[in-house]
C-alpha cells in the first residue's frame, strides 16, 4: 500500500512534468525518481510523501489545485467502494468457508456411521462362526 500511494504520487509528478514546458521539473521528478529505492520504514515513507505532495501542491495553481481535489476525492470514492466490495467478498468466503466445514462434518458423521455398520457386521459374522 505504501509504494502504490508513492507510485500515485511520482505518477502525478511525471504527469505535470510532462504537461509543464520547464525542464527543471521534469529533471527534479527524474531526480527523486531515481533516488527512490525499496527501503523505506514508516517514518522515511511518510515524510519522502509529505515531501512529493508539498513539492507538487506548489507548484499547482489555484486551479489545478481544484482538480488535484477533484481526482483526490474521486479516488476516495473509488477506494471507499473497492473496499466495501472487499468486505463483501469477505463475508461470502467466511460463509462458504462454514458451509464448507459443515458439509465436512457431517460427512465424516455418516463415515463414522458406515465404518461402525460394517464393523457390526464382521463382529456379527464372527460370532456365528
């Protein structure tokens, strides 16, 4: 979750580099592009986002800062909804996984019921012997 957000974010980044017509941006979103590497612990991630995010809302006008939001909340939306879907599909697995366990139970029952027959059945013939 945490290299999603900050691929979001570099993503962006690269996004108003390439609109921009100043290569400076484009060389800074290179930079800090490059100078990512998987190691980071909670502490680094956070700042190294609030960084990309503070970088990127300063160079955003007024507008682009109203769609910025736009997209954030739609997002938000989108996440909101992914994970209410993921609950959902939470739920069904936690019933199947019972239903399952249930129709296992009562299949080793009715096993036990057989095996306990047949053994009745050689104890029965051997007492006749």
């Amino acid at each position: 979750m945490k290299h999603n957000f900050l691929f979001f974010v570099l993503i962006t980044l690269l996004i108003t580099a390439c609109s921009s017509d100043n290569d400076d941006v484009a060389d800074e979103v290179s930079r800090t592009a490059s100078s990512i590497n998987g190691d980071f612990d909670e502490a680094k991630f956070r700042a190294a986002v609030d960084q990309e995010v503070e970088r990127t809302l300063r160079r955003a006008g007024q507008e682009n800062l109203v769609e910025l939001t736009r997209e954030l909340m739609a997002k938000e939306d989108e996440i909101r909804s992914k994970l209410l879907d993921l609950k959902k599909m939470e739920e069904e697995l936690e019933a199947s996984k019972r239903a399952f366990q249930s129709q296992v139970s009562e299949f080793r029952a009715q096993q036990d019921r057989f095996i306990g027959c047949v053994d009745q059945a050689e104890r029965d013939i051997e007492n006749r012997v």
